[in-house]
C-alpha cells in the first residue's frame, strides 16, 4: 500500500468508522461480540499459519471458485468488498479487474492480510465484523464471501448486510459448505462421524489442535487423494469423483493442510442445500441466484 493511505479512500461510502494509519476500523469493533467469539478466534490462529503469502500455492484451488462468473466480467470502475478477507488470498486475485477492494475481517489475520496486501495500492484492510459492515447503503457494486458466513451464528444477518451495501443489480460471489444433498448415503454417514470429530478437535489448545490437523491431512488425506488417482487410472473420472476427498486430486499438500484445519478445527459450521441458500439468499433482497454444477458446493452467485 502507498503511503497516501487517505488519499486512496473514498470516505463517502463510509459510515462509523476510524482510520488508523494504515487500516479503516468499525467503531463496534471492541464492544462485546455478540457472534461466535470462539470462531472469530479460531481464524485469526488458522490465518496466522496458514498466510497464503505465495498465491501460486492454492492457484489451482482458486480457478474452481470462477467459473459461473470469471474474473474477467468484474468491471475496473467497481468498488467491491470481500467480506472475511482472512490473508487476503481471494482480494488479491481479484484486484487487477477492479477499481478498489476493501477487505474486511474482524481477527488478526487483518495483520496478515496488511502484509499480503501491502503493494497492493488498490486494497484497504477493513477491521470489522460481517453482521454490522460500515458501509453506507447502496455504495459498493460486488461482494465476495467464500468460505465465511457458514462459520458465523448470524448468517441471514450477514447476507442482509452484504445486500443493504450493494448498489441495484450488484453482484454477490459466495460459497457455502454443502449439506451433501448431492451424495450417497455412504458420504453422509462419513460425514456424520467427520462432525463428531471436528466437535473434539475444535475444542484442543492451538498447538495440538494444528498438529492433528496436520495428522489428519497426512493420513486420511492424502491417501483418499491417492486412493482416488488410482481408481481414475483404472475405472475412470465418473467412479473416482464419487470417492471422499478426491476433489483434492489437484491440490497440493499445503491446501489440505489448511483444509483439514479449517474443517476440523473450527468451532461452528453450518451447512446448506441448493434450496436452502436459494430460500435464505432471497429472502434477504437477492432477486436471482446462479450456482456453479462444479466443486467445491455451493459457489455461485446472487443478483441484487
């Protein structure tokens, strides 16, 4: 970020902040929490490992996200936030293609996200919470939140507060865990005792939690990965697809180290149906919602 910090802000989008002298800052943003604290927490520790600092590392990851809408039908004139920034991986993919990008998130991994974004002059890190944006009304022309709202209590409020911000026909980009409505019984019993699981780790100290994240990438991971390679060899794509984890065929180690943590270590998860992110997108203002037939499910789109 260029030293004119002030000068890059467009202060009349604004309502109820501070700016600090590199960062905008809620004025909520040190009064009681009223979400998932725990959550909250839980992130800043897993960005603070996990801070993305080579985007080369998840690129493959990352091209899934933008196939119903590529990057390349964002508009340069555009003003967008990323709601739950986290390291900043996602901003600093889609800052090229807009104007500015204010990447919000209320833990400490807005810390990292300064650092990752630091030549970036385009993209201002935004100290506050989801449910309570210090946007004004109808200011921001798109919003991203991949991965985010389903880990929070207040996920219709926040959805609410993404379509208060976006100005008419604004874009919402999103993706939410699955409830694995597509899946076979099978995949929902595993899925069963993988809850179960992440409802024990969650709750371990940092360092022991990171450790059997880490373990479990190693040796449930990485051999569902393989045992999924080896049956495409054989059988073909349409049976290795059917298999648990094999969308991580095309990943490296380092995503399913962090995907292990995110998906065992955090406190709350929620998950959804096509029908149910429909219900819950247009009840709060979205007027049409396109989602991708691709992993990771569901990532999309919503249509103020």
């Amino acid at each position: 970020m260029n030293n004119n910090f002030e000068d890059i802000i467009d202060k009349s989008i604004f309502q109820n902040v501070i700016i600090r002298n590199n960062f905008i800052q809620s004025t909520d943003i040190n009064i009681q929490y009223t979400g998932n604290a725990e959550t909250v927490k839980s992130f800043g520790e897993e960005w603070n490992i996990f801070k993305h600092s080579d985007l080369s590392l998840t690129e493959t990851a990352a091209k899934e996200y933008f196939d119903v809408f590529p990057l390349e039908q964002l508009n340069k004139n555009w003003i967008g936030v990323d709601v739950g920034c986290g390291t900043g991986r996602w901003a600093r993919r889609i800052s090229p293609y807009v104007k500015t990008l204010y990447g919000v998130d209320p833990s400490e991994a807005i810390n990292i996200f300064m650092e990752n974004t630091k030549n970036d002059d385009n993209i201002i890190p935004v100290k506050a919470y989801a449910e309570n944006l210090p946007f004004q009304d109808k200011s921001i022309d798109f919003a991203l939140s991949y991965g985010v709202l389903h880990h929070i209590e207040k996920t219709e409020e926040s959805i609410a507060e993404i379509n208060r911000i976006l100005k008419n026909d604004g874009i919402f980009l999103f993706y939410f865990y699955y409830n694995l409505d597509n899946r076979s019984f099978l995949f929902k019993c595993i899925f069963l005792i993988v809850n179960i699981m992440r409802k024990c780790i969650s709750k371990f100290p940092p360092f022991l939690k990171k450790i059997t994240c880490d373990l479990l990438a190693a040796f449930i991971y990485l051999p569902c990965v393989i045992l999924a390679k080896i049956v495409k060899l054989i059988f073909g794509e349409k049976l290795a697809e059917k298999l648990p984890l094999s969308s991580y065929r095309n990943k490296n180690f380092y995503i399913m180290r962090n995907d292990s943590l995110d998906r065992f270590g955090t406190p709350l998860e929620k998950r959804y149906s096509k029908e149910q992110l429909t219900k819950l997108l247009k009840d709060n203002g979205f007027k049409n919602v396109v989602f991708s037939n691709n992993i990771p499910y569901w990532h999309g789109y919503a249509v103020k």
